[in-house]
C-alpha cells in the first residue's frame, strides 16, 4: 500500500475545494497516467479553470471503467486538530480533507494505474476523473457530450464514493429549485394594503410540506433508505430590506430527493400545481402577486434490480456478499443512464466521516480497496 499512500499524501496537498481550481491536481493525475501508457483525454470545465479527464489503456473493448471526483467540501468554520490539506497517519487512520470523500479512492486507481502500466492486459481499463460534484454533480454534466463516445460500454463502472466497501445498488434522484415570490412594496405602517412575499413564500413552504407528507404516506417506499420514501426539503429562505418595508420579493431554494418508482415529473407537478394555488389567492389583491418556479440543478438516482448481472461481478470484485443504498447522490446515475452498469464502492464512511472536521480513513479500508482493484486488474488480464 506504500504507493497508494504516497500519491495519497500528494492529493491531499491539492486544494480542491469546489469553489477554487483542480488543474494542478489534474495536470499531476494526467501526467501520471500518460507515463504509465494511458491514452488521456482532458476534459476542461466551460471556465477553463478546472478539468476533468478519461483515460484508458489496453486493447479495444468493454473492459472495467472506474470513476471518482477530484473536489472537495470547504473547511472553513471547521475547528480542525490537524492540517486538512496535509496528509497525517495516526496509528490506523490517515487524516486530511478528501481523505474519505473521495481522494483515498482516486490514489487506489492511480495506484492501479501503476501497476496497470506492468500487466497485460487484455481489456482495457477505463478511468474517469470529474470536478464539481460535491456541487451537485455539475463538473460531470459538463464532460458527458465528450465523455460518451469515448467511454463506450464497459462491462462494469464502479463510483468509488465511500460505502465502507459495500456494494451500493441505489440511490435517490435530486432536483434542486427556487421558487421566486413576488408581491407589493409598500410603508409597513400600511402593511395590509400591500401582498408581502414573505407571506407568499410562508404558505408556499407550507404547501411543499403537505407534498412531503403525501409522499411519506402514500409514496413509494424502500426500506433499504434509512428515510424510505421520497422527500421535499426547504433550505434556505430570504427576503425584505428593513423592517419597516413590506417586501416586494422573496426566495425560497428547496429540493426533493425521489425514488425511482417514484416519477420526477408527477413531483414537479404537485410543486407547480401548489404554486399556482397561492398565486390564486393573493393576485385578488395584487396583479404582481406570483410564484416563479426556476429548477436550476438535478441529478438522476440509481435503482439496480437484485438480479443484476453486474452485482455478482462488483461482489465478486469487492468480496462482499451484501449490498446497500445509499442516502447521498453520486454520479453513478449519469452512467447508468447511458446503459452501463454502474455500482457505488469506495473506502471509507460518509457518515462516519465524510465533510467533517479531522476527516479520516482507515488504512485498512485503503488497503481493502487495493485489494479490490488487484481482482480487476487480474480479469482485465484473463
């Protein structure tokens, strides 16, 4: 595992927190990848100040393909006991931010990579980098329409996002949108002639959690989620100047987080149809009175059947007999959704110990996790 951890100790030196670039890191795992014989493809994001990439090497083929991001969460307004950006071994854990989530992952393929450059291989092996993910899976929405035709259809993808090694099958789908209410400014000495749009965006939220509860009642249900049915989530609220105005505008950013057998479409119905119930009441009273609604990010969820063929090989790759969901969105839906079977298995807990002060992995995760890509690389070789 020294390798794996020596590249681990240059990856967390990066600061790839989602708002700043990841080009140095790149350019680090491009290069490395293209000395050990992998043809690389960059992927720049549309700023030009952070990339992704593809690689491979082998011959033509379905092969294995292994996907990660490369950002990271913030740490500021953590209280951190060790340097985040600087890897720290403690007895059986290695500290530093992405640790978990998900670098130790990305030295396990760059250590693969490097023993790959050894083998022969007979199919090839895929890699896929990305950016922006801890963001909303934004960096790979950007890469598809030059990632598609390259990565094919490998016979396995696996998101190494942290799963304690399990085998994922599932996650849930998230939209994310703000709904922008509007009303009438006015003297609040007067506030009764005027449509507040606090008020407007108060009875919105009420509406969103009559949704949540029609879902936990007669929604689907899987109990493989520790939260087994779909959900409407109200994040953040703001509006008004000062206290003696009434405002004129009002934001409201919320999320629903879905089940497959539950239909994105018929939920954005519900939403719409609540909006248009409020706009009903008060544009009596105002011709400005309206809710727009503005869906500004989603991602798709991951539902493999139990019967999967691709289950049997990710068990087979990761020695486990189990499998699990998820609760957190991955990427692993946008390639599921061009056809390939994609699973979730990576090193370490995101409960345990994903965006949090002192972030850590257990060393014998890691090393379960190269263990995992020494299996891939033998059938790669068969």
């Amino acid at each position: 595992m020294t390798t794996t951890l020596d590249i681990l100790d240059r990856l967390i030196g990066f600061d790839t927190v989602s708002h700043n670039s990841n080009l140095a890191l790149m350019r680090y795992a491009g290069d490395f990848l293209t000395h050990r014989g992998f043809a690389v493809t960059p992927l720049p994001s549309p700023c030009g100040q952070k990339m992704g990439l593809y690689a491979e090497k082998g011959p033509s083929g379905a092969g294995l393909m292994l996907s990660a991001h490369t950002d990271v969460v913030p740490v500021k307004g953590q209280i951190w006991s060790k340097d985040p950006f600087r890897l720290t071994r403690e007895g059986s854990r290695v500290y530093g931010r992405g640790t978990t989530d998900m670098k130790g992952y990305v030295a396990a393929i760059l250590s693969a990579a490097d023993r790959a450059a050894q083998a022969n291989l007979r199919a090839p092996l895929k890699i896929v980098l990305s950016y922006d993910e801890e963001i909303g899976c934004v960096g790979i929405q950007h890469m598809l329409a030059q990632l598609t035709p390259l990565m094919g259809q490998p016979d396995l993808c696996v998101v190494g996002e942290p799963t304690d090694m399990a085998v994922a099958i599932g996650h849930k789908g998230k939209a994310a949108l703000r709904a922008t209410c509007h009303g009438d400014s006015g003297h609040s000495a007067l506030a009764p002639h005027f449509v507040n749009a606090l008020h407007l965006a108060g009875d919105f939220m009420t509406e969103l959690r009559a949704v949540q509860q029609h879902y936990c009642e007669n929604g689907a249900s899987d109990p493989a989620y520790s939260v087994p049915y779909t959900t409407v989530h109200c994040g953040v609220l703001t509006g008004g100047q000062a206290l003696n105005i009434v405002p004129d505008r009002a934001d409201l950013t919320f999320e629903y987080r879905h089940l497959a057998a539950d239909s994105a479409a018929e939920i954005q119905d519900r939403i719409t149809r609540a909006a248009d119930r409020i706009t009903a009441r008060y544009q009596p009273h105002s011709a400005q009175a309206r809710i727009e609604l503005e869906q500004y990010n989603a991602y798709p969820g991951l539902d493999l059947p139990p019967t999967a063929p691709s289950i049997a090989l990710a068990q087979q790759l990761a020695q486990r007999n189990d499998t699990t969901k998820v609760a957190f969105g991955t990427e692993a839906g946008f390639f599921a959704d061009r056809g390939i079977p994609t699973v979730v298995c990576g090193p370490g807990s995101m409960q345990g110990q994903g965006h949090k002060p002192d972030e850590y992995l257990e060393l014998e995760q890691l090393a379960a996790c190269d263990r995992m890509m020494d299996r891939i690389l033998a059938r790669l070789c068969r």
